[in-house]
C-alpha cells in the first residue's frame, strides 16, 4: 500500500491497517495524547489516542523525514535491525 491509497481511507480503516500491519517503533506524548509511531514500509504512521478516555482521535501517514524528529531521541536503530 502506498501512503496516497492510505489517506483516502476513514479514520477507522486507517487504524486497522496500521494495527494489522504496522510495526511498532516508539510513542511520545503532547497535549495529553499518547502517539505511536509505525513502519508500514514505504511510509509511517501516526496513531493520537487521549489515555484518559481511550478514544482514537487521528490517524495519519507521512513520508516527511522532519515529522520524524520528535520520536529521534527514542528510536534505537541497533534494536530496529538485529
């Protein structure tokens, strides 16, 4: 799947795909949602759950390096390739 095919989808569809396919790679916190970070291959994707209520409240894919940066300080490349 490609990231164009990836967007057109429902917020709902989006998350199955990822949880179906994605490989987990860090999560961070903002603005009180927990958001986790997953390869799907040629593009990653972002799941925004708010904890306390345990409501998804976006899904998105993207392909920009600099989106990246705010997981960089808990990404373990030696982890990723072993």
């Amino acid at each position: 799947m490609d990231l164009s095919l990836f967007n057109t989808f429902s917020t709902r569809a989006r998350f199955e795909i990822v949880w179906e396919h994605g490989i987990f790679i860090a999560y961070r916190g903002r603005r009180g949602y927990r958001i986790e970070l997953y390869d799907l291959g040629n593009f990653v994707a972002e799941l925004w759950f708010n904890p306390e209520t345990n409501v998804l409240a976006l899904v998105r894919g993207y392909k920009s390096q600099k989106a990246l940066d705010p997981f960089l300080d808990q990404i373990n490349l030696k982890k990723m390739f072993n």
